[in-house]
C-alpha cells in the first residue's frame, strides 16, 4: 500500500523532500556563545530543549539565555528581564510578532525542532555533536525514502504496524522527552492520537487492562529510545494485554544528542506515512494553521532576518 506512488499526491505541501533534506541542512549560526548556558522555550521551542543534553533548563545570572519559541509571551519578557538584570547575553530565538524582538528567526513548521536542537548545539560549542546528528539522520533518510519498498523501509514498516492501532507510547526515564516528541509528531504529521504513558507506567500497566480485557484489542505499544529493566518489564506485561511491543531503538554506537535526534527523525517519518496510509494529507491542519497564524512573517521580513 505505501508503495503506491499514487499515494504522494495526497502530500500537497512536499513534506516527503523536505525530510529526505533535512539532514545538514542547517543554515544558521555557528558562533559559540559565552558560558554558562540556561533556556527556556515555548511552543515549538520546549520540545528541542527536552532533546538537548548540553544545556542547563533554566535561567542563568550570567553568560547566555536563550528563549525559545513564541517570543510574544509576558511571562518570557519577565524572564528577559531578570536575565539582563543579572547580566546574562539574551538570545531570542524562534517567532516573534515583531522582527526586533529576534536574534535568529525559526519559522513555525512540524520539522522545526531540527533548527533549534542544531543552534544550540552550534551555540554551546557542539558543533561535533551536531555534526554527528547529520550523518545519523542522513544514513537513516536513505533508508525512508519513498522509493525503498516497504520490506526494507523501517519507517513505512513502523507506520505499517501502526495503521488502523492506537499507538501506547512508553520509554526509559533517561528517554522520557522522546514521549512527547512522538506524540507530537504522530498527531501533527501523522493525525493519529497516541496515547503517552509516562510517570511510572508500570503502575498503570499493572492495573489498566483488568477492568475491560477488550480495551488492549488494536494497540500497540511503542517502546522509545532503550530497554532498560523497567521498560523489559512494562514488554512482559503488555505482551499478554495488546496486539503488539515493538522496541524503537537507535544504533547504540551514538551520543545520546544524536540518538535522541535519529529517533525523533525516524518518529518524523512514521508520521509521514502514516499519514499516506490514511489518506491523510500530512502538512499542518487548517486548525493549526490559524493557531499559528499570529506568528507568520512575510516571506520580505523572513529574508531580511537570516
């Protein structure tokens, strides 16, 4: 079925190239900024901070704060001004309803995560890191194309499993944020809930099936990013209750940065098909196209910024 080449007429925003690009396509800045680092993010730039393990979630008296997303939120000016106040260098890094409230313009898109994680990695001098991030995505984008069959495509596989089930979401506490990230990219590209079971999901799993054994027929539960004790547990049980466990690992040989990027990537691409296999268009629904409608610059005062 996803297969069918007919299939990518329903992706009328090209979303199909624009992954297979992503990986090295980062344009911005590559500056190392002073330390210590602290940041805060909204929107679209909370996510990328979960997915970073080279900066403090936080606000900092001193060297760089970083404020990421929607610019427009009072609640960051007070964060912005505590951080002056003390001395801190302001980075304004995301969308704003005025192009003098940014630093570095990151337009609203579904795949915006990858431009934020990548500057702050150029930013806090892991630029290696980074690096390391492309050639994983770059590798795996050969594997996801459209044009691999589905026999050896791990994405259309994924979203294979996926159709037509409700996806559990479950990870190691070490990879909680790659939740979030699925969730997230299974609803916006994918228009497929999920449902997230974070905060000692063992608990609910012990119980949450007792009531209703027909509640576990059409799921399948996603097992993100590592198979620690906890998580070879949470398989035992969910083996007997739901369809199907499938393990989503990344290569093991990887940072946690570049695994935590590979997983959220190939999560990009399951959505992508998913999508397809729905009959879907996967680019943003009309309904978050007016949620994001406030922060939309013309295409004169994108380019005046970058």
């Amino acid at each position: 079925m996803l297969d069918d080449y007919s299939r990518k007429e329903k992706d009328t925003s090209n979303l199909h190239d624009v992954l297979e690009s992503l990986p090295g396509s980062y344009a911005g800045p590559t500056r190392v900024l002073s330390e210590p680092y602290g940041a805060v993010g909204y929107e679209e730039g909370a996510l990328p901070l979960r997915l970073t393990d080279f900066i403090e979630k936080s606000v900092v008296g001193q060297g760089t704060q970083f404020l990421l997303g929607n610019i427009n939120d009072p609640e960051g000016d007070d964060l912005i001004n505590i951080a002056e106040a003390s001395g801190a260098h302001i980075q304004r890094v995301g969308v704003s309803q005025s192009l003098k409230n940014l630093d570095y313009l990151v337009p609203t898109h579904p795949l915006s995560l990858y431009t934020y994680t990548q500057y702050l990695a150029h930013a806090t001098g892991n630029s290696e890191a980074a690096q390391q991030a492309d050639a994983a995505l770059q590798q795996l984008a050969a594997r996801c194309t459209f044009q691999i069959p589905t026999e050896q495509n791990p994405a259309k596989q994924l979203a294979w499993s996926l159709w037509t089930r409700t996806p559990l979401l479950l990870a190691s506490r070490s990879n909680a944020a790659l939740i979030g990230a699925w969730q997230h990219l299974l609803g916006r590209i994918g228009k497929t809930m999920s449902v997230p079971l974070e905060h000692e999901p063992l608990i609910t799993l012990s119980g949450g099936f007792e009531a209703r054994h027909e509640t576990g027929d059409g799921r399948v539960a996603l097992i993100l990013g590592s198979l620690d004790e906890e998580m070879k547990l949470a398989q035992e049980i969910l083996d007997t209750r739901i369809d199907e466990v499938i393990p989503v690992l990344a290569p093991e040989h990887l940072s946690e940065y570049a695994q935590n990027m590979y997983l959220w990537y190939l999560g990009a691409w399951v959505g992508y098909y998913l999508a397809l296999a729905y009959d879907q268009d996967p680019k943003d629904t009309k309904v978050a196209d007016l949620l994001n409608e406030p922060f939309k610059l013309k295409a004169d005062e994108d380019d005046s910024l970058n």
